[in-house]
C-alpha cells in the first residue's frame, strides 16, 4: 500500500468519524429544540410554575 492510499483510507476514516459527529450533534439540537419548545408550552398552558410578581404574557425566560 503506497502513501496515496494510506493517505484515501485516512481521509475516508475521517469522514466516517465527522458523520457520526455530525449525526450526534443533530440529534442533540432537535433534543433540544424539542425541550425548548415543550417549556415553551408549559408557560403558556400553566402547567409550569410561575414566580411570584412575574408577568401573566407567557413570555418564558
């Protein structure tokens, strides 16, 4: 095996590791946009707790 395949398996080795990175990094994002979005929810339908003197807008911060 030359350097010029050595160098292709290595590359595509990589490649293999970024997509698997890639594919954990968007499950985690939609992970937490669904959380995002679920507390979101719960403010607006009162199921989460408000503070005391805090404004009834269901603005959620």
């Amino acid at each position: 095996m030359n350097s010029s395949e050595q160098r292709k398996l290595a590359i595509a080795k990589e490649m293999q590791n970024l997509q698997s990175e890639v594919e954990d990094l968007r499950k985690l994002v939609n992970t937490l946009l669904t959380i995002i979005m679920e507390e979101a929810d719960g403010i607006q339908s009162g199921a989460a707790p408000v503070h005391a003197g805090a404004p009834r807008a269901g603005i959620s911060m």
